[in-house]
C-alpha cells in the first residue's frame, strides 16, 4: 500500500444479495448485531462520517445498508446478506426494499450471524 493511499474498509466489499428470488422475502436482521455500526462509540473503527455518507449513500439511490457482519469477508460461511437492523431502525420508511417488502407481507427477520472466532 502507498503511503497516503487510504486502507479499504470492510464496507466496501460488494454488497450480497438481501432478497431471496425463489420467496422474494427481504432478509433484515432481527437486532443489531455485536459490532453495529449504529451502537454507541465506533466498534468498527470508521472513519469520521463514514456511518453518516453510507446511509446518505443508500438513501440516496433508494438502497440499504447490509449489515457488515453478513458481507462474505466477514460472514461465517453460508451466511446470507441481510439489511443492517441499526439502518432499518433509523431508517425504516425511507427504505425502499423494506416499504416493498412489507407492502407484500416479505419481510423476514433473520438472527445476527454467529461471531467467527480470529
């Protein structure tokens, strides 16, 4: 890495799928997992602002946010994307996939993944 060259974060991998295709069901964790991004003090170590442009970001072309702790790089393995509880609960109304899925009875809560161990 380049001096100066900023470090990706986790969050910038790209994002997994939230809807099943086969049930349309949107997956949304049912509470926010360990390390939300929208707990008190900065657990993942973001920068300044980061939390704030993401949800800007997502809003902004009727998006979400998927939970970090179901991304593929730090998701246990066969874990599926959900939209990240901390968003929806800001959120909510303003999100499109979840004003959709609950217009069609979708929208399912799933756990937070089990914590891999390092």
């Amino acid at each position: 890495m380049e001096y100066g060259e900023q470090q990706p974060e986790p969050d910038d991998d790209p994002a997994p799928a939230v809807a099943d295709p086969a049930t349309r069901e949107i997956r949304v964790l049912a509470d926010l997992c360990g390390t939300c991004i929208y707990r008190p003090g900065n657990l993942m170590n973001l920068a300044p602002g980061r939390v704030r442009q993401l949800a800007h970001e997502a809003l902004a072309h009727n998006g979400h946010i998927v939970c970090h702790s179901t991304l593929p790089a730090l998701a246990p393995p066969g874990t599926k994307g959900a939209i990240c509880r901390g968003f929806a609960n800001a959120h909510g109304n303003a999100i499109f996939a979840l004003r959709i899925g609950a217009a069609f009875g979708r929208i399912v809560e799933v756990p937070p993944p089990a914590k891999t161990s390092d």
